[in-house]
C-alpha cells in the first residue's frame, strides 16, 4: 500500500524490493486434490513457449517419485488432461 503511491510516479525507494518465496522449481500453480479421501500434491508448471528449467525437471522427479501430480501445461486445457492423465495411472 505504500508503495503503490511512489511506483506509479516511477520512483523506485530502496526499501522496496522483491522477496523470493518457495521451492526451487515448484509449479506456478500449487495446492493438492483429495482423491479417495487422501491429499495428493498437485504441482502445474505454466509455459508459453519456454521450456522447463533444471530445478524444473529435479522438482518434478521428486515429486512424482513421491506420488504427486506435476503437469507442465500451455493451455487450461492441457492442464486439466494432464491431471486426468496422472490420476488414471
């Protein structure tokens, strides 16, 4: 809220900055879906055209060896197939 004043009149003050927060490699989007009654970990990494990165790849391993969902999507819909895909395994 304070800031909001000063960086839209283009000052930066150098209180301000970002703060990184999270897992290297998570998923842009994340939470769990309940499947019989049990929390799985549901990971979906959003992409345009870029590809995944290292810690990408090494978040995902891990987290589908352990028995979550990571789905790198484009679309909603590819989104949604992915994680119809994981749960029908």
């Amino acid at each position: 809220k304070r800031a909001w004043p000063l960086l839209s009149k283009g000052v930066h003050p150098p209180w301000l900055r970002p703060v990184k927060y999270g897992v290297v490699g998570q998923g842009d989007i994340g939470g769990w879906i309940s499947v019989g009654g049990k929390a799985i970990c549901t990971h979906i990494e959003v992409k345009i055209d870029d590809e995944q990165s290292d810690g990408q790849e090494v978040f995902e391993r891990v987290l589908t060896g352990h028995g979550g969902i990571y789905v790198v999507a484009h679309s909603v819909e590819e989104a949604m197939e992915g994680i119809d895909r994981s749960l029908s395994k």
